[in-house]
C-alpha cells in the first residue's frame, strides 16, 4: 500500500483512501482495495468443490447400477415367480390335508347352509372345500382385495361368498408358476365356471363364505342359468 500527499492539509494519505481521514478532502482517484480470502472463505471454496465432486461421482455410480440391474432384472423376476408358485403350492397342500376334503358346487353348499346352518357347518367349517360354479360378480372388498361370488339359484338371487389367497397359480409358456390375486382374476368375467379349492368359514348375513380360495384350474365359459 502506498502513501500520497492530500493537497488541504499535506497529510500522508493511503492511495486506497476515498477521502483523506485528516481534513476529509475527497480522494477521487483512489485505487480500490483488493479484499484477500479468509480462513473462512477458502474452507467454504474447499466443501463446494468437495460437494460437487461427490455429487458427479454418486451419478456415476448409479448409472452403473442401473446398467446391471438390466441385466439382472429377468432373473429377479423369474425368482419371484419361483417364490410365489412355491408359497400358493405349499398353501394348497394344507387345504387337502386339513382333515375331511369336501367336493361341492356353489349350488349344494348354498342349499346346504340354508337348509340347516349348524349341520352346514360340521361338514364345511374349517374343511378343505373343492368347489365349482358359474361367477356371478368379481369385486373388492373395502381394504381393496378382490373377491369372487358365486351366483346361485336360477334368478341368482343366492351367492356364495368367496375371498382369494393372496397368491394363485399360473399356467403360462414357462410352465406352471404363481401370481398375484389381481393377474390371477383380471379376466374373470360373469358367467364364466370357477373351479377352486377354500377353506369353508361358516355363513354370514345369509351367505356362506369361503376363504383362503386358490383357483384350480382354467377358466370355461359357460352361460348363466336361465
């Protein structure tokens, strides 16, 4: 930093001064200051670039990530089939064995259950229960899971009610597998003949319920009773 004279006063004054701090004389031509970087600015500068660093290289490596995971994604996906049909299969084993396995049709067992409820129930409360009918309706419950009813009597005014195990069995060109609910009765359509196996849960409000349902076989078309 260098000193100047202040034409007023004859003062020493610094060639960075806008005025001359003596007799207040203006210093117009002063030369601005050169302001040097702290401590604290140079830490700051440090973790910005350190920052951006970090950012740039977490992208690198999730683009990486996701290149493999193309190549991986059908063997995760062919796992999860695995997983599934194995659950819905090991499910289905406990249906037959679990003690006497009834074979009815939506139409006996609602006959059944209206004719006498207490004898309805010794033979298909808490029993395996292979049951076929024609679908009346395919819905969802409150919590959103799909349920079927099967329609009975010849102005369907009677159902069975019938709530689905969580997973289902799916026969595809890679053979047998499992599924979920939703891609299990996406193309249930009224009118059509359901075969599955259940666990009879008593009567409800009149109409007999099912639970635990796992479909058995593929879907026929068959028209409505008259």
């Amino acid at each position: 930093m260098a000193l100047r004279e202040c034409p007023d006063c004859k003062a020493q004054v610094s060639d960075a001064a806008p005025a001359c701090p003596k007799c207040g004389r203006p210093m117009p031509d002063a030369r601005p200051p050169i302001h040097k970087l702290t401590k604290g600015n140079w830490i700051f500068i440090m973790v910005l670039v350190l920052g951006v660093m970090f950012l740039v290289a977490r992208g690198n490596h999730k683009d990486k990530d996701v290149a493999s995971g193309d190549t991986s994604s059908s063997a995760t996906e062919e796992d999860s089939a695995k997983a599934k049909f194995t659950k819905v299969a090991n499910r289905q084993k406990e249906l037959t064995d679990n003690g006497k396995h009834e074979y009815t049709t939506a139409e006996e067992l609602y006959r059944d259950y209206q004719s006498n409820e207490v004898s309805a129930d010794e033979k298909y409360r808490g029993k395996a229960v292979t049951i076929s009918g024609i679908m009346g309706s395919v819905a969802k419950s409150f919590n959103d899971a799909p349920y079927l009813l099967y329609a009975v009597g010849k102005l369907s005014f009677g159902c069975v009610h019938a709530d689905l195990f969580e997973v289902q069995i799916k026969i595809g060109q890679n053979g047998i597998t499992g599924c979920s609910v939703n891609e299990k009765v996406a193309n249930i359509k009224r009118g059509q003949e359901v075969n599955m196996t259940c666990i009879g849960r008593g009567m409800l409000m009149g109409t007999p319920m099912l639970e635990d349902c796992i479909i058995t076989d593929g879907l026929r078309q068959k028209s409505p009773t008259p």
